[in-house]
C-alpha cells in the first residue's frame, strides 16, 4: 500500500500540496484494516513525501528548493553592486525575502576542527563565535555559526556587532585586508538532532545538509569558518567547478 503511494506520488498521480485520500478511504480502497493504512500514511512521512499539521488531512509535501548558488554566492561582483550579504543576494535573487537573526556573539576556544581549518598558531587559538539563524519569507532554512580569528576580528564589529554595514560580513572581511578569493565547502547530511527540528521547524523524515565553509583570501590563508546546518527540503547545492589538469 505505502509502495503504490509513493508510485502515485513520484509520478505525480498524487500531485504536491494534494490532500491524500482519509484513512477510511484508504482502508476501503486497498481492502485492508484502517491501523494498517495508517501505518502505510506513517511510512510515507517517514519518507518525508507527505506532511500533517495541526491534525488535517495529510498531504503530499510541495518540492521546493532555496538554491545555494555555490561560489557566485560569494561573487565580489555580486556583494559590491547589492550591498547585500551571500545569503541575502541569493534569497532575493529567487523572489523571497531574507530575515537574518543574529543570537549570539562571543569570544571562544577554537574547536579543534576550526583551528585545523584555519590554521591557528597553538598559542593564539581563540576565536570569535557568532550565531546566525536564517529565513526565507519567515520560513526558517539554515543555522550557520561562523568562526573568526581574534587577530582579524578584535577592534571590529565583527567581534561584537550583529550589523555588518555595506557589503555584510566579507565586506568587513576585505576592510581587514582579507579578499575572499577561493572557498572550500565539504558537505554532509545526516537526520537532525530534536533540537535542531525544533529551531528549524522541519517536517518528519526530513534530513539536514551540513556545510562546512571555508574562507581563504589573496594570499591563500583561510580567514573564516562557517558551519551550516540547512534544511534539506528548502535547500539545494549548485556548483560550477573547474577541473584541474
């Protein structure tokens, strides 16, 4: 039963945002006890192809996708004709508009991981930790938490302002002699942790992408670390790489 569901709805039979069929319907359709059609109804949100709120009928999820625009994002073209960080430039790019929380700034010991990425001296090993979270129409998309030296951020609002000004944080950045020039992303998924589904409202049988950004300038010395944690029903990847010989 679950298996021609999900047929009806890969083929678009059952098209998104269409009600399904109640568990009665269902049960007198296929012939079979309404516990089991629920747990066919179960399985499929499981899947992260249907979707119930607030006790309505549940429907097929709508397919949708807030493209990550991979290093035009980061453009230096971009920045300086909008004024506008990555995340708001691509949100508004595609139609929406972007909301950007910042909810935490503070000076910390740079986790391992993050001192091996940027490539901290053992005696300077301490950074700037700030926490953004993300929306797209008000609909929450990604958490990113970015990591800065102290040696870049002391004496800037980037240790202590969540208002970045014209050109946002890699704007900032370039102020401090620190041209964003190449970046480094490795990419995961995984389902989220309860607290993540809570903060980024995601549906049942959703993953999360994790992104792990990397910021390296002229000079070819990383400057910034961000970790992000993305929706993977609102988010998608698209990179343009050149191959090296």
């Amino acid at each position: 039963m679950a298996n021609k569901l999900r047929a009806d709805i890969l083929n678009g039979e059952l098209p998104p945002g269409s009600p399904l069929p109640s568990q009665r319907e269902l049960a007198e359709k296929y012939g079979v006890a309404r516990n089991t059609a629920a747990e066919a109804v179960k399985i499929l949100e499981s899947e992260g192809l249907i979707e119930s709120r607030n006790r309505a009928r549940p429907k097929v999820r709508e397919r949708r996708r807030l493209l990550r625009l991979g290093a035009e994002r980061y453009s230096n073209r971009l920045r300086n004709e909008t004024g506008l960080s990555p995340f708001r430039a691509e949100v508004e790019k595609q139609g929406k508009t972007a909301r950007v929380n910042c909810t935490s700034i503070e000076r910390v010991p740079a986790p391992e991981e993050i001192a091996e990425r940027l490539d901290l001296p053992a005696d300077d090993d301490t950074v700037v930790r700030r926490e953004n979270w993300y929306f797209a129409d008000d609909e929450p998309v990604q958490v990113g938490i970015t990591y800065i030296p102290w040696a870049i951020a002391e004496g800037t609002v980037l240790a202590d302002s969540p208002n970045m000004g014209k050109g946002s944080l890699y704007g900032r950045f370039e102020d401090r002699g620190h041209r964003i020039t190449w970046i480094r992303e490795e990419i995961g998924s995984r389902m989220p942790t309860p607290e993540e589904t809570k903060g980024l409202a995601i549906p049942a049988g959703v993953p999360v992408i994790d992104v792990i950004h990397t910021g390296i300038d002229q000079d070819e010395k990383p400057f910034e670390v961000t970790t992000f944690t993305m929706r993977a029903d609102l988010n998608g990847l698209d990179y343009r790489i050149r191959i090296e010989d």
